[in-house]
C-alpha cells in the first residue's frame, strides 16, 4: 500500500512537473516585452487587447457634450458620440456624419438631411430621425441647461431653428427662422452630438455620468478625478474601426509628471505638454512629437462688472502693462505668438489692421491715473490645469503679475479646481482670469460672438462685456451668406472690441503631444477634440 501511494504520488509530480514545463515552452510565442495593458503600453502578438492610455491635464466636467463647454469633457465625448456632420480628419471642411447628405433651400431656411439608416445606440436603441427631433428638441427647450446650444443656435434673443421634423425614419427636415452663415459648420460641433433619446427621456442626468451615443467607443467607468475609460463599440456603423480595444484617459494634473508617465510606458498618448519639452521629446527615440494645427487664442479676461474692470480706461491699461512677447518667448518657446485680437489670424475675416496695444508700462501707468484708480488689489485667477493655448497658468499668472505691480496694480493669484473655476467665472465672480479657446468650427463667429456677445453673458461670455454696436454687427454677419460682406463685418467687431478692451488677448498657440512609437496613425485635430478611431497600436 506505501509503495503504490509513493509510485501514484511520483506520477502526479511529474504530471505536474510536465504543465509547468509546457507553460513556460509557451510563453516563447508571446511578445516578451509586452507590459500589463492595465497600465497601458504595449500590446502582445498574440492577440491581447490593444489598450491605449491617454494622459492628459484634466478631469472632464460632464460626459453629456450638450451641457459642456470645456475641451477636457469634448475629448472624451468625440469618442462616445457623433453629430449629423463630421470636419475632416485634418481640417474644418464638412464630411458626412450621421447624415450621410444634406439640401439647402435657395432661400437658405430649409435644409433636408437624409441619414445613415442601420445605426444602433450603445442602449441597442435605433437611431432615426425621430432620435434626432427629440435631441433638437431637448436642446431648445432647456436654455439654461444647453448653454451652448443657445449660443449657436439664437440671434438676438430669436431661436434660428425654427421647427425639426422627421419624414420617414430617414429624412429630416429643419426650418429656419432666418438664414444662419454656420448652420451646417455648428452642426458639426462636438456639444451637437445626437444622444439616445431612451437614455435622456429616462434619467435626463444620468447621461453627465453615464454617455448614451452612437460613437466607436462605449463608456465604461468614470473614477472622478483620476481616469475614464471607454472600450471599443463592436457594433459601430463603419467596419474594422475602431482599431483599438479599449482607451483610458488619465488625468496627470503636472506637465512634467505626464511626460515621465510617457516616458515611463505608463501611458501612450500626453497632451497639453509644455513647449519646453519639445527638443527632449524629440531627441527620444522611443517617442513621437505630434503637433496640433493652431486655431486658439489665450487671454486675459477683465470682468467688465466688477470694479476696477468697470471703467474702460483700467482695461486698457492692464492691455498695455502686459509684455505679451515676453510671455511667448519665456512660455512657449518658439509655438506661439502673441496676439491683438480675440481670433487666430488663420481664421477668415481676420483684422490684421487693428493695432492692437502695444508693451508700454508709462502709458499704462497715465491711463489708471486718468481713470482714478485707487491701488485696491485684485484678484488674478490663473488656471489649475494646461489647456492647448497656455501651457503653465500659473507661471502666466506669476508674469503678469508682475506686469501689473510694474505700473502699480496689485494682484494675488488664486485658482480653483478646474470645474469650479469655470462655474464661478461664469457667474462673473472673477476680477481678472486667466483663459482661452481652440475654435469649434473655424469661423470669426465661433470665436467673436461665443465669446464677446452680450447674447452670452452665463455661457461663454465670462467677460460679461456687452456693447451693442458690436452685438448688431455680428448679427448682420451671422446672416449675411456673401463670404467678403461677412468679414467686412468681422472686422469691424474686432476695431469694436479692441478699443473696449474686456481681453487681454495674450497668445495664439502651436500646442504639442507626444505618443510613443507604437501609436500609429495619431491625427491631431485643429479642435482639439481628436478622434481615436482610426488610431492603431503596433
């Protein structure tokens, strides 16, 4: 009885023994230097999830495009959802969308959209067109929730989409009050996504946390603060796309700890570097410098409200206290420019004839005195995060700081986490602060009237500057369809504004990434809302 015991227990070893043997034989197969995908990097030969992890400055607001207005949120978003017209993969040129075409009127008030037809949301609901008037139609009826909506989409007050409706399942048709000259560019714009209409009728709020489109990707989780995650939709309209599985975004808040996660093969992708690191980036062989086509302005706003910001005569000195090119030359080291308008020069209707104000601290110091200003100090909010157009707010913040002590305004820095900032800007409780923009749609509308009209005081219009000579002009433009006549227009806004002086227009940015070489097919959009579709990882 021992004998057998002992001869059965040999057996099993060696059994035992033989697995273990062919397992490690195995492992020869396999890409030796593949690293766990839950950190991201590399992806092994043998058919493992391709994991892309994106790091980047920021925690989104919201992951509902309609309610949002901050890049952070669209980046993630672009992936989850689609709008009825795309832009190009490179450019602002309009693609189809979920509308695969679209006829205007001769009178420019009717356009008929006929759409993708077999489309499913990620809840395994139909796309159609009644999908669409229900989101049209949620969009107009919440004016405070939709901000941005109503920013695009009404002119002096009027709602421009006068009614929406389906004919059929596949063709919709909307009616215009009056002519818009971006109807179809805004439609492309990342808050005009179309969500499941069965998601948003049930919990209108749950789509902030839990996103409902049509997009390659499908959410995942959400750990606030720290990463999203979404994963490829295996039901997407388009064929072999996405390429990857799965991509995480991380927030990593310090530009120099996301390029060492990059440079560690903690994460793939880092946006919002400092243009410091260019020539390292470059140097390092295992890495890939992405530039992003410029189309952002970086700025100073003066809370026209708020004393001493109330009287032109300040503005316009703080305008001229501020050494703009300095700022370039010490924060963004050959990609950048300073500015003097509120609009990049690329974008049509451009006023290159403006003067703009030039680094003139004597001057600045004669017009506080002809304004009266008592020497009280302000506060100066600077950016808790790098956004495409201004890499380090609180070193900006810190510049001008100086600036402003030079002709005898004091100021302190204060900043907020990154939603609260917004939000309390917004509400115009800011005296100075440090913000920008990447334009949505290439056009002086997008940027002028978005940002400067007084039609979008508690949307965009963090300035609170209203004046309107300039709100009649940027009307008449966004009506006008004879292109020249449109950036006569503009031109003339911008003479407006730059005499009112409610910005401190500081920079026009070339922003950089940075990804390692196993990325492939990387597209930097102009928008800053990149879509990673057709991103593959080798």
């Amino acid at each position: 009885m021992k004998k057998k015991k002992l001869w059965t227990l040999g057996v099993m070893l060696i059994l035992v023994l033989s697995t273990i043997l062919a397992a490690c034989g195995g492992s020869d197969t396999k890409d030796t230097g593949s690293k766990d995908t839950s950190t991201g990097g590399d992806t092994a030969s043998s058919g493992e999830p391709k994991i892309l992890v994106y790091g980047r400055g920021g925690d989104s607001t919201a992951l509902d495009p309609a309610t949002v207005t901050e890049g952070e949120s669209f980046k993630v978003t672009v992936n989850l959802y689609e709008t009825l017209i795309n832009f190009g993969e490179k450019d602002v040129t309009l693609q189809p969308g979920l509308a695969k075409s679209w006829e205007p009127s001769e009178d420019g008030l009717t356009y008929t959209m006929q759409l993708e037809e077999g489309v499913k949301f990620h809840d395994g609901t139909d796309f159609n067109a009644e999908a669409v008037v229900k989101n049209f139609e949620r969009w107009k009826a919440g004016a405070d929730k939709f901000p941005y909506y109503h920013s695009q989409f009404t002119m002096g007050g009027k709602q421009i989409v006068e009614s929406i409706t389906a004919e059929g399942d596949y063709t919709v048709i909307f009616k215009l009050a009056q002519p818009q000259a971006t109807f179809l560019k805004n439609l492309a714009m990342s808050p005009f996504a179309i969500a499941s209409p069965a998601a948003f009728e049930k919990n209108d709020e749950a789509l902030k946390d839990h996103p409902v489109g049509t997009g390659p990707f499908k959410f995942v989780e959400w750990k606030r603060n720290d990463s999203i995650t979404i994963e490829k939709n295996p039901d997407y309209r388009i064929a072999d796309l996405p390429k990857i599985d799965k991509v995480i975004f991380r927030s990593i808040p310090d530009n120099s700890a996301r390029l060492n996660a990059l440079n560690n093969g903690e994460v793939d992708v880092a946006d919002g570097l400092s243009p410091s690191d260019k020539a390292s980036i470059e140097s390092n062989a295992n890495l890939q410098l992405i530039e992003r086509p410029s189309m952002n302005v970086g700025y100073l706003g003066l809370t026209v409200t708020r004393p001493p910001f109330d009287n032109v005569k300040v503005r316009q000195a703080v305008n001229y206290a501020i050494d703009k090119q300095a700022l370039v030359d010490a924060f963004f080291e050959g990609l950048g420019e300073p500015a003097k308008n509120p609009m990049p020069p690329l974008i049509a209707g451009y006023n290159d004839e403006v003067k703009g104000y030039e680094y003139d601290p004597e001057k600045a110091k004669s017009l506080l005195a002809e304004a009266g200003y008592d020497g009280k100090e302000i506060e100066l909010w600077a950016m808790p995060v790098p956004r495409p157009y201004m890499p380090d707010g609180q070193k900006i913040a810190e510049a001008i700081q100086n600036n402003l002590a030079d002709v005898g305004m004091k100021s302190k820095i204060v900043t907020f986490e990154w939603a609260t900032y917004l939000d309390k800007a917004e509400n115009g409780e800011a005296d100075a602060f440090l913000l920008g923009w990447t334009g949505d749609n290439g056009d002086a509308d997008n940027f002028l009237y978005t940002l400067l009209d007084g039609d979008n005081i508690g949307s965009n219009n963090y300035t609170f500057y209203d004046n309107k000579e300039l709100h009649k002009l940027l009307v008449a433009a966004q009506t006008e369809m004879d292109g020249d006549k449109r950036n006569e227009l503009y031109k003339q806004a911008q003479e407006i504004i730059s005499k009112d002086a409610p910005w401190v227009p500081l920079a026009h940015s070339t922003p950089i990434l940075a990804a390692n070489t196993k990325v492939t097919n990387y597209i930097a959009h102009p928008t800053g809302s990149d879509r990673l579709d057709v991103v593959d990882m080798q």
